[in-house]
C-alpha cells in the first residue's frame, strides 16, 4: 500500500485502517493480558511493575470499545439510506449485533453440555452466566446507537445526543454503582447497570468509552468529507491534531474532578467506575488513535499487516483465545491446570504460541471469506456441526 494523499477522506466500501490499527493492537494486548492473569505466581502480580503494566493492559477494553465506537460510525456512514429506510442492511446489522450478545452470553455458560445444564446447573451458575461482559457492552451500545439514529434521523442530531449521552453515563456511573440491581431487576437486565454482581463490562461507565469513539468517527467523517471540497487545507489531520488537544484536556480535566468527584458522590471508587479514571483513559485512547492515524498517514499500513488482520478478524480472535485459555476440555481449563505458577518467561512463551495461533487463525478465515461463498458456508455449517455433537452428546 503506497502513501496515501495528505487529505484522503473515507472512501465508501474502503476500510480505516488505522480504526482496524488500534483494535488489532488492543486484541493483541488483551491476549497477553488473559495469558499473564492466568498464569502468572502471585508474588509477580503483586509487584510495583506488574502494577504499571497492569495500568497499561487496563487501556485493553477502552481501546477496543473506543475503536468498535468508531467502526460503527464508518460503516453506519455508508448505509445510512437503507438503515433509515428500514432496509434490509439494518435488519442485518441488528442480526449481527444479536449474535455478538449470543457469544458473550455462549462465552460464559455453566457449561457447554446439555444433560448439565438442564439437571446440574446451580442458580449461582445461572447468574455468572447473565454477567455483561465486554461482547454484551458492545452489542448493547450499539445497539441503543441504532435505535437513537432511527428515532433522530439525522447523523448529526445522532452523534450530539451521543456525545452527551457519554457525559450523562460517566457521571451518573457512580449513582448507578450505589444501588443494588439484582434486588429490583430481573438479572439480566440488573446486570448491565453495574459491577456488584460479576459483570466486568456493565454499560456505567463502559458504553460511554464507545459512544466517545462514535463522536470521534463521525468527526473524522466530517473531516473526510470537508476534505473533498477543500483538499489542499488537510482538514482531516486539522480534525486528527484536534481530537489530540481534546485528549490532552480530558486528561488534565480528570485530575481536577477527582478530589471534586470524591468529596460530591456518596459512592465511589477510582479505578472502577469513577468519571475522573475514566476520563483519563479516555484520553489516552484518544492519543493512541491519533498515533494509529499518524502511523498509516506517514508509514502506510502493509496489506500484510498481522495487526490489521486480528483487529480485522476482532470477533473470532477474542473468542477462541478465551476459550484456548479459560475453556474446559475435559475436566479443567488451561487456566485452572497451570494455577498461576508461571514465571514472566513462560508466559510470555505462552503469549507468543497464543499470538501465533490466533494470526493463522485469522488469515485462515480471512481467505476463505474471499473466497467462494459456498466454501465460507461449508466451514460455518461444519462448525456449528461440530459444536452441536459436543453440546448434545459430549460428556457432561
């Protein structure tokens, strides 16, 4: 891929690489991360390093919301007619979204066998199983995007609601987080308001990380567009450079309300749901973007790249290093036979094999997505197949 021009807009039916840049760096990012928590002894997670990088893996899900934020606003972009005429794009899309709900839900299921899940399953299984976890926070979010542009009718009116939307969810974080759900709504709906009971990714204060990415890709959109009447003006980096000095600002603005934020809610933990915290992460996601676009401006991005392909093949990569890390084959998972007794060595080894994995995995799927339909649909078809025998008739 040659260097593109200084103001390229968005093309229709043209990937953003650098949108598939920073997901695939996140997905990569969090495969280290699940590999090190498993794995790694208790006196390495306990040290001041490990806590650093800890920080830095936290940034995971913020970029991955914050980068699926903005696919939504790309790809919603070139199917705007149909999704507002009620075409079938928009049936489609909803269909997708439900899917990605289906696997969060499939990622955490008592267990994948049906003679336990009817007759052995506890309760308390049953409620680990409703947790929101980062899929169900996607497809939720995005889904509430979706229902906003239908109601709204207008991309413009759609991504200003969103945007104070995204404030409304950062401040009202803590108030949700001070009431029990679980003991006023059915479970699983009580489980995206907060984390109290088991869900990692509720919709307070996660979603706003993909609204904010959805302002952020119509902003570029905008630009893109500004761009075809006024090449020559670059407002496409203009945008880029100002969406970096709204980072910088988030960042500084986080730090003066925390001690605001601390002293105003009556409930409230910094580095779970706090608006300060989630705000200075933010603002990091925003200046890792701004690095992505820089990077595939002045470097280009090969049509080779083993990080766009994952951010790519996002959706397939996430679950099946899940389920090669946490899954159950037989009695115990990985996670549970290794029971954290590695060093920094071993799992990095682990890490590595895992990333090298998931790449053939990814390109595997990739090639045949372009190839033949029906070839696509045999491999689906086997698949599902294979997951049907195991459910039905695996040991329970």
């Amino acid at each position: 891929m040659q260097d593109p021009p200084t103001s390229t807009p968005p093309v229709r039916g043209k990937r953003v690489e650098f949108i598939d840049l920073l997901r695939g760096w996140a997905v990569i990012v969090m495969i280290e991360t699940h590999v090190f928590n498993a794995t790694l002894v208790p006196e390495i997670t306990d040290s001041s390093f490990f806590q650093v990088l800890k920080f830095i893996n936290g940034l995971v899900a913020p970029s991955f919301l914050f980068a699926s934020g903005m696919a939504y606003a790309v790809t919603t972009r070139r199917k705007l007619n149909d999704y507002l005429s009620f075409g079938m794009p928009l049936f489609r899309q909803v269909g997708r979204l439900l899917f990605v709900m289906l696997i969060g839900y499939s990622l955490h299921i008592p267990k994948f066998n049906y003679y336990h899940l009817r007759y052995e399953s506890s309760p308390a299984a049953w409620q680990v199983f409703w947790q929101a976890d980062v899929l169900q926070c996607i497809a939720v979010s995005l889904l509430i995007l979706q229902a906003m542009l239908l109601l709204l009718r207008s991309e413009r009116r759609l991504y200003t609601w969103t945007a104070g939307l995204a404030v409304a969810v950062l401040l009202a974080a803590p108030l949700m987080w001070g009431i029990d759900f679980w003991m006023i709504l059915p479970a699983p709906v009580a489980a995206y308001m907060n984390g109290l009971h088991y869900s990692l990714f509720p919709l307070f204060p996660w979603s706003a990380f993909l609204f904010g990415g959805a302002v952020a890709g119509y902003a570029y959109l905008r630009a893109g567009d500004a761009a075809k009447e006024h090449p020559d003006a670059d407002p496409i980096g203009r945008t880029m450079r100002r969406i970096s000095i709204v980072a910088v600002t988030l960042m500084v603005v986080s730090f003066v309300l925390h001690p605001i934020a601390a002293a105003v809610y009556t409930t409230y933990d910094y580095w779970r749901f706090s608006p300060s915290f989630a705000l200075l992460r933010l603002g990091i996601v925003l200046l890792l973007c701004g690095g992505m676009f820089l990077f595939e401006r002045r470097r280009s991005v090969s049509p080779n790249s083993v990080v766009t392909l994952i951010g790519r093949e996002s959706l397939l990569v996430y679950t099946v290093h899940l389920l090669l890390v946490y899954g159950k084959f037989g009695s115990t998972s990985f996670a549970e036979r290794v029971n954290n007794t590695f060093g920094y060595g071993e799992a990095a080894a682990v890490t590595i094999v895992l990333f090298l994995l998931m790449s053939v995995l990814a390109l595997a799927w990739s090639r045949i997505k372009k190839g033949p339909a029906r070839l696509k649909r045999t491999v689906q078809g086997l698949v599902l197949a294979g997951f049907a025998l195991v459910f039905f008739f695996g040991p329970n």
